[in-house]
C-alpha cells in the first residue's frame, strides 16, 4: 500500500511536469534558459526544491529534446522524481538511467553545491559527462570528470564543476 501511495504522489506531479510542454515548446533557447535561471536563482541554495520540481524537470526534458534529440518518457521522468525522494530504482540496461539522472541533477544543482554522479566503471563516467554535457551546457551547468591517470590539477579543476562523473 505504501508503494501505492507513493506512486499516486510521483503520478500527480507526473501530470503536473506534463502540464509545462505546450508552453515550453513555445520558448526560444534563451528564454528557457533565462526560465530556469530565474528559478536558480529564485531557490538561491534554498533547499526548497520539491516545489520546483515539475517545472525544472519539464524544463531539463524540453532541454533534452532540443540538444541531445532525447525526449524523457513519463516512466523516466516518474524514475527521477523517485531518485529526487532518495528512493531506489530498478532501472534495466537501455532504459535511461543516464538521461533519467539529468533530472535530479539538474534540479539539486540549485543549490549551489557539487554533485557527485557514481557509476561503475571508467569508460560509463567518460561517456555519461560527455553525453549528457549538451544539457548540462545549456542549462549552465559544469561537468568535470574524475578518472585514473588524471594529474591533480586536473582533477582539482573537475572537483570545482557543478557535477563531477565519477567510479
């Protein structure tokens, strides 16, 4: 029953996210940027995010449309707000966890802190950072990446982005 209520709480703000498309998809790319900065700087390193979640979200998914050509499913947009709640998500191979993690992402950077994005190996941290980079830039969010074989100074630069992939 919990899952339930759950479920019920992640599909009402579903259909709140889904409510922003229309207008979004009228923005020009500077007006959606300037959109999501605004809120940026609305929240200020508040923690009080949750009430932004549907729009930043809908915003990240018209981002993603428009700079990488991928489009958020409602089943990954459903996946990040589970990941926002810091519940665990079963999410199969090829079903979009590195576009799912856009979301939070983009949301909890915000607050003004680093975010830390952990995968399993060397080779998915590479290319998650740099598949991704497209909407992190628009939005103007950095990516660095921590790798082995990087001399300190670089990974001091990487450890100073907005979001840093990492194993």
């Amino acid at each position: 029953y919990r899952n339930d209520r759950l479920l019920k709480k992640y599909n009402n703000l579903l259909s709140v996210v889904n409510s922003y498309n229309e207008s979004l998809k009228s923005l020009s790319d500077t007006q959606l940027k300037e959109l999501y900065l605004s809120l940026k700087q609305k929240i200020n390193g508040n923690s009080d995010l949750e009430k932004h979640l549907p729009q930043v979200y809908a915003i990240v998914r018209e981002v993603s449309t428009r700079t990488i050509g991928m489009r958020h499913y409602d089943v990954q947009i459903l996946g990040g707000i589970a990941l926002f709640y810091g519940k665990i998500t079963e999410i199969a191979t090829g079903e979009g966890k590195t576009l799912i993690a856009t979301l939070p992402i983009s949301l909890y950077s915000m607050l003004n802190k680093p975010i830390h994005v952990i995968t399993v190996n060397d080779y998915l941290a590479k290319r998650d950072a740099q598949w991704m980079s497209p909407v992190y830039s628009f939005l103007d969010i950095s990516v660095g990446i921590i790798i082995p074989g990087m001399s300190n100074i670089e990974k001091k630069v990487a450890y100073k982005s907005d979001v840093v992939y990492g194993t």
